[in-house]
C-alpha cells in the first residue's frame, strides 16, 4: 500500500515552454501533498505544501507564479513549471502525507526534467 | 533548523555494520528515515514518534533517545543492497508539521 505515482518520469523541453507534472496518490486519499526539489548530491528542498481545496503553501524563495500548484483532489496534485528556463532542470519529487501531520511521507518516483 | 546527520559519508565492506546519526538543537516531533538511490526517489523506512522508542528489524533498526533530539539508524551486517543515501527528516513540535531534511550521509558497501 501506500504507492504515489508520479508522471512523466523524464522530460525534456524548449525553454519558455511550460511543463506539467503529476502527482497520484493510488491507494489512499491524501490531503496533503509536498513539492520538492532535489539538485545533483543534495538533499531535498520544500518547494510547497499542497492541500486539497485550497491555495498551496510556498517555501521562502520559491515563486508561486513561476511553479503553479493545483491539488483538484484527495489524489491528485500538479505542478505546472512555467516559461521554463534551463536553470529550472532539476529532479522534482513529490510526496503524499499518509495519516495526520507529520506523518509518514510517502514520494513518488520523480520527474528529471531537462529545460534546453 | 536543519538537523546535522553524520558522518556524511561511509564505506563499509558487505558484513559490516555502520551508524548513521541525525541530531536536532529543538526536541522534535517525530523523526523519519528515508534510503535515497541515485536517480531514484526517496523510500520510506521508518517513523520514530516517541521519546526512548526503538524500533525496526534485525538488519535495520532505529532509536530516537529520550529527550527527542537525536535519531540513530543501525545497519547490521550490511548488504550490497543497502549502498545508498540516507535521509532523516525532523518534524518539530511547534512547526506546521513539515519535514525537515538532514544533508544526507552517503553509504557506499563494497563486496
């Protein structure tokens, strides 16, 4: 149980173009979902906190115009990467909360996105 | 408030053991462990929640000590398998509850 999927897994873009990525949790509904972002042999950095039917929460730094974030529903959470820049190529992850705050998060596979 | 985690690197021959510890200046909320491949996304191995708590298996166990500023994860007889980064991620007791990460230690067992 427990499995957050995440799609796609890898791509690759012009920049300027906006990319949209996925992120499901299939066997339980979890109202909250985290945004990470994770550079090259570091650890993971919050972008956002995602809660179902409501505004997301942003980290400090990260701009919620550049990174829109939709939670439709209690499985559901998307991240929209727009205008795309090659500074933005980063592996994102996303995590599904399982049970109450500050309990188990469970991610998803990542997305390897690669802006030209 | 980023937990400091050591040692930030270890190599070990596959049998042995290693420690890999997370400490915190602010009692926490709860601790989770997570084992990062390259390439791949976190994995989920444990929560530690209360004070003096031990838990997990024979291979790999956790502590979180009384007054819950340091988690130690334990891998005994390591296995080729276990090369990896682990994370801890903190939770403190007056946050909104967000998981907090350490830097990372990076495992690496060789045959």
């Amino acid at each position: 149980g427990a499995v957050v999927s995440q799609h796609p897994s890898r791509v690759i873009c012009k920049s300027g173009t906006s990319v949209k990525i996925e992120c499901r949790s299939l066997d339980f509904q979890a109202t909250t979902m985290f945004w990470y972002r994770q550079f090259p042999k570091k650890s993971l950095m919050l972008m956002a906190t995602s809660n179902e039917g409501s505004k997301a929460t942003y980290e400090q730094g990260v701009e919620k115009d550049k990174f829109l974030i939709n939670h439709a529903s209690l499985t559901l959470s998307t991240l929209t990467v727009t205008s795309a820049h090659p500074e933005d190529s980063s592996f994102y992850i996303c995590s599904a909360q399982l049970g109450g705050v500050g309990e188990t998060q469970y991610f998803g596979p990542g997305t390897r996105l690669l802006v030209l | 408030q980023q937990p400091v985690q050591s040692p930030q690197a270890v190599i070990l021959r596959e049998g042995e053991d290693a420690v890999i510890n997370c400490s915190s200046s602010k009692a926490l909320y709860s601790v989770h462990w997570y084992r990062q491949k390259h390439g791949e996304a976190p994995v989920f191995l444990m929560i530690l929640l209360k004070g003096g708590e031990q838990k997990g298996h024979e291979k790999i166990s956790a502590s979180f000590n009384e007054k819950k500023q340091q988690s130690s994860l334990y891998l005994t007889a390591s296995q080729l398998s276990y090369s990896g980064t682990y994370f801890c991620g903190t939770v403190f007791m007056d946050s909104n509850y967000q998981l907090i990460w350490g830097a990372g230690t990076k495992l690496i067992i060789k045959p």
